[in-house]
C-alpha cells in the first residue's frame, strides 16, 4: 500500500516523515507538488521508496491506498472529485474547501485539526446544536499584522472567515461542517501576548453545554498551522490503512 500526498509543504512533509520514522506503516509515498522542486527536495531528504509525479491524474493512475491533501483550498477543490471519482480514500487538509463544495462520500476523511471534542459535538448535532462559538487568538506575526495592542480583526461566519485566512481558519471550517446547517460565530484575535494558536469553543445543544480550550504550538515550519493539525492526519491515516490491511 502506497500514500499519495498532494502539497509537499510543511503538513506533507511532517507526514512524509511520519513514515520515514515507522509512525505510518505502508509500501511508500507517491509525491506531488506544483513546485516540482518541493516534492523533488522532500524526496532527497528520506530514504523510504518515492515516487515523484508531475501531476495528480498521474497519482491516481498509480493507485496509492489514501490521498491526503496539504496543499491549498484551491488544490483541494480541483482534485476532491477526481480522486473520489477513482475510488480512493482522500483526507482533506484544506477543510475550508469542503464549505463550497457538496461532497458526500464514505471515502471523503475529515481530520479534526487543531481541535478536539469532534466526535462530542458530531454527537450533539445528531439532537440538536443550538450555537457554536470559536475565538481564535493568535500572534500578529502569525497573522501578518503589527499590533501591539490586542486587537480584533474579523467577526463574523465560519464561511466568511475561511476565505479571509485560508491557511489560518480550518478549524472554523472543521467546526461548520460538524454542526451544519447551524451558523459558527467566529471571532479572530490578533494577541502580541500570545505565542501559540488559541481556540476556544462553546457549544450549546439539546441537552447540555461544551467549553472546549485549545493551546497550541504553531507548527516550525508553518506558524500558520499548529503542529496537532498535521498529527490529526497522521493519527487518522493510520486509522485508515489498518482497515485495508
């Protein structure tokens, strides 16, 4: 069994050497990034079989077990149908993707990001999900701001701040697509007092009331992702293969 991973950035390349290191047990990787170069460069840095392709329709023709997709939401959109339409099993990074898109499918996997409580709150929407809140604070760096005071810089749905941060909002798209059609309030704290990613959730249901507090490192490589949102795909990549085996 072979893992096709689209986007050879810092999410792909903590996967990638997830199974260098024997986290993830399969035959090998099959690589592909826009930049020939990235997937080329992470190549060189393993020693587990690799197959490097210049395209995902080439990926695909190959047959690797799972897909993962840690590339873009724009990434996510083109390839979503095609690799579901081949009969793999995707997981998709860029949830934020998955707001405009209605996919339904058994072989579609969702991680639960920088969050967790997922399986809470997908269990409380069964009943009924009256409101979700999510704060997010993060450093201006990592929002590519300036202040130097706490600072507010959007409120609003999960939809709309997903297009906002792409890369920084998946967690508000995570949530969305747990409790649908039910709106997620979002607010997006920019904190020069905080050194991690922040997110904060309060879920109100049927029968009760959820807080939920998340800390986290901001991934080296990419401080606009945490460090636990590639370790969910990793977590749920292991998941899947020890079905197919």
């Amino acid at each position: 069994m072979k893992i096709g991973i689209i986007g050879c950035g810092a999410i792909g390349t903590l996967i990638a050497e997830s199974v260098e290191n024997g986290i993830v047990r399969c035959e090998g990787l099959i690589l592909y990034d826009s930049d020939m170069g990235r997937s080329a460069n992470l190549k060189k840095l393993l020693h587990i079989p690799i197959i490097v392709v210049e395209s995902v329709e080439e990926m695909i023709r190959l047959r690797p077990a799972v897909i993962v997709e840690s590339a873009s939401q724009t990434a996510a959109k083109q390839y979503v149908g095609k690799v579901l339409g081949a009969d793999i099993d995707l997981i998709v990074m860029s949830v934020g993707a998955l707001l405009d898109l209605d996919v339904q499918s058994s072989r579609l996997h969702v991680p639960s990001g920088a969050i967790g409580g997922i399986d809470a709150i997908d269990a409380a929407s069964l009943v009924g999900v009256t409101d979700v809140t999510l704060t997010t604070r993060k450093n201006p760096k990592v929002l590519d701001m300036d202040n130097r005071e706490e600072k507010t810089v959007y409120e609003g749905d999960a939809k709309e701040a997903v297009k906002r941060f792409p890369r920084e909002m998946n967690v508000a798209a995570r949530l969305a697509l747990a409790v649908k059609p039910v709106e997620v309030k979002v607010q997006v704290v920019s904190d020069p007092k905080v050194d991690r990613n922040v997110h904060e959730v309060n879920v109100k249901w049927k029968h009760g009331d959820m807080w939920l507090r998340f800390s986290n490192e901001p991934h080296p490589a990419n401080p606009k992702t945490s460090a636990l949102a590639a370790w969910s795909a990793i977590s749920l990549l292991k998941k899947i293969l020890e079905r197919q085996v």
